[in-house]
C-alpha cells in the first residue's frame, strides 16, 4: 500500500482499537442504579368487568361536574376555564372530550388503551406533559382515576 492511503485509514484503524479496548474494558457485571420508578405501571384491564362505567352519569355527573369539579377550568364557560384556554380541553360533552386539547389530540381516551389515554395520564402522578390535574387542588381520588381509566378500558363508549 502506499504511503498516500495509509492516512484514510488510521480513523478505521483508530475507532477499531477503541471498540476493542471498551469491550475489553467493558461493562461486564456492571448494573447501573436508575432509582426509583418515576412513572406508575399500567394495566390496560378493567379493574371490575362486572361493572359498566357510564360515561352521562359517572364520568360527567360523578368526576367531571362532581367532586372532582373538571368543568370549572375545562369548560369554555367556566368560572375560571384556564384549562381551556391553554390547552383546549373542553369537557363539556363526549363530542368535545373526544376531540382533546392542544397536546392530546384523538389520544386524549383511546378506546381499550387507558395505558396511552392522556385524560387517564394527566391524572397519575407522572403526565405526559404539564401538571397533574386537577391542576392546583390536589390529586383526584383513586377510586374516581380508575373510574376514567375503567371507561377508557371498556371503549371509551357514549353511553
């Protein structure tokens, strides 16, 4: 080989031995501490089959204009609909919810896939994106979470 290609190949050359020296070098054995899991797991199963989760009288009239009181924020009429204007959810019929906010979309309740529903997500300890809702007024009580995500297991349905 002459003297003028030796050049182009002491790169190659070069990242082979380094390849091989932290291979050598390695990780063998090497587990690295991650912490403590950040973000809840997820089963995509209804937790009471036995039981329908009406979306009129449970999610509506039980989470959304109930306790939980959503409607305040998430409604474009509301007493203080900050979570409409700034992220365009509106939670004021199906049709609406379904539509989503700025940041959901169509995956704000994925029909069967609570796990990816961003109405379920923003109501774990760990949202896609922004804060934990209800935004500033603590965390929802878990039977009503698993309320929405039992609606959201069993289709997300209209009824």
């Amino acid at each position: 080989m002459t003297p003028r290609f030796r050049h182009h190949l002491y790169p190659v050359a070069l990242a082979g031995a380094i390849a091989a020296s932290t291979t050598l070098v390695g990780c063998d054995g090497f587990v690295p501490e991650l912490g403590q899991q950040t973000q809840e797991s997820c089963s995509a199963a209804d937790s009471d089959p036995s039981t329908d989760v009406k979306f009129g009288t449970d999610i509506v009239a039980g989470i959304f204009q109930g306790a939980a009181a959503c409607l305040p924020c998430h409604d474009p009429l509301g007493a203080d609909p900050e979570g409409y204007q700034e992220g365009g959810l509106d939670l004021t019929s199906y049709a609406n919810l379904r539509s989503g906010g700025v940041n959901s979309a169509s995956a704000i309740a994925i029909p069967g896939d609570p796990c990816h529903s961003w109405l379920w997500l923003k109501l774990t300890s760990s949202p896609p994106s922004g804060s934990q809702m209800p935004l500033d007024r603590g965390a929802m009580a878990p039977a009503q979470v698993m309320q929405i995500h039992d609606w959201i297991a069993e289709g997300a349905r209209d009824n």
